[in-house]
C-alpha cells in the first residue's frame, strides 16, 4: 500500500447523505398541506429513477446530460406517483435543489483533513460539478480536486472512467484508491487497476445488480467501519 499517492472519493450516498436531504424537502412540503406522504419512498423512487436515466445515458438509448439534468427528468416521473403532493413545475425546479446541499456524514471533514496531509484526495462521481462544489461548501469542506463524469468521456462504473482519473492525476491505476460504500463502484474500480476501500454504508440505496454483492473484508484492499477509521488504518 505505500505505492499509493492519490484517493478517489464516491460521494453520492458514500460521503454525502442524499436521502435524509431529500426526506426532508419532502416531509416540509408535506406538513405545509396538511398531508402525509411516505418520504422514504419518494427519495428511494428518486434514486432508482436517476440511475435508470444513468443506463440510458450509458448504453446510448438518450443523450448525455448531466446528474441535474438526470435528477430533474427523473422528478418528472416520480412526482406523478404523489399526486396528493400537487407539485408544479416551479416546485420541482425548487426540489431538484436539495441535490446541491446535500450533509456529510458527521465524522468524514475531520477524516478529510487527515487524509489530505497524506494523499491527494479528489471526488469521483457520477453527480454533476455543481452539485459536488454547493454540497461541498454547504459542509465547509475542500477537497484536491472534483472530477465529475460529466466531464469525462464515461460515467461509473464504466472502466474508461476510472482510469480516466487516473491519467489525469498522472498516476498508474495501482497508485490511486478508489473510497466508496458502494461495492459495485469498487469492483469495477479493481477490476481497472485501482486499490479499493469499502466503507460500511449507514443508508439503504434502491436495488441494483451488484451494487451490495462482495461487501465482505477479503473483497476489497482496506475494510472500515466508518471514515475515522479508514483515516486511521491510512494514516496509522
């Protein structure tokens, strides 16, 4: 492990906690009518929604756009399921933001500041360069460097985006980690050539193929309960 010089950081659900964000533009909006409705659902169809556009987006069948552009035609869909919530476009518009304050898990800025003494650490993600730069200044947090795959040629968990961050950080793919809670973003970091550390999820994510397969100790380089941990085992 003393090869590695650079960390590349998940952030949407790994460092970024979207779901209570959501959970609670939607309860708020709820309460001001009067009515109920089950938050966690509403951000569980949100996501799913999001990375059906993502596949879409992968495999050609729509044009490339960005994560805003993803999150809000995704909006769309899932509002009409809440007919009760009686969102107009304007207030979609509105909720679509939520994604650009989203709160990091409590114990990741001090962790942050420890790894970056060490390593270069930069964002690898599939959200979009705006919501990465808001989320983080929401959370008075600097990173190295954001890279976005909006601006690459790929989004994750393609191999063509990981090793993209790797030439751009001048580095071989042995020489960066990738972070995240996500297993199937890490398997298919390894599989490029990356080092992997899994982080132990605090939230559930919608369903996908491999997203939680091979989350066990063995799978990956590094194994940590949380991000004061991971800071830890990295840092000694």
């Amino acid at each position: 492990m003393a090869k590695i010089q650079a960390l590349t950081f998940d952030v949407g659900g790994s460092v970024f906690d979207w779901k209570s964000a959501v959970r609670q533009e939607i309860e708020t909006r709820a309460q001001a009518l009067g009515i109920e409705v089950d938050s966690e659902s509403f951000a569980m169809d949100w996501r799913r929604s999001m990375f059906e556009l993502l596949d879409q987006v992968q495999k050609g069948q729509i044009p490339r756009i960005n994560a805003d552009e993803m999150h809000r035609s995704a909006l769309d869909d899932v509002a009409a399921k809440y007919p009760n919530l009686a969102l107009s476009a304007p207030d979609l518009d509105e909720i679509n933001q939520v994604w650009h304050r989203l709160p990091v898990w409590p114990e990741f800025p001090a962790a942050l500041t420890r790894l970056k003494e060490r390593y270069r650490v930069v964002v690898l993600t599939i959200l979009s360069f705006a919501i990465v730069v808001d989320s983080s200044k929401f959370n008075g947090i600097t990173w190295d460097g954001i890279l976005s795959c909006e601006f690459l040629t790929h989004y994750k968990p393609d191999k063509e985006a990981y090793l993209a961050a790797c030439r751009l950080l001048g580095l071989r793919p042995e020489q960066v980690m990738m972070v995240a809670a996500h297993p199937l973003d890490l398997k298919a970091a390894g599989a490029a050539g990356l080092r992997t550390a899994f982080v132990e999820p605090k939230l559930a994510e919608p369903h996908r193929p491999g997203l939680y397969a091979e989350s066990t100790p063995t799978a990956y380089d590094y194994y940590a309960k949380n991000f004061t941990d991971l800071a830890a085992q990295l840092c000694g």
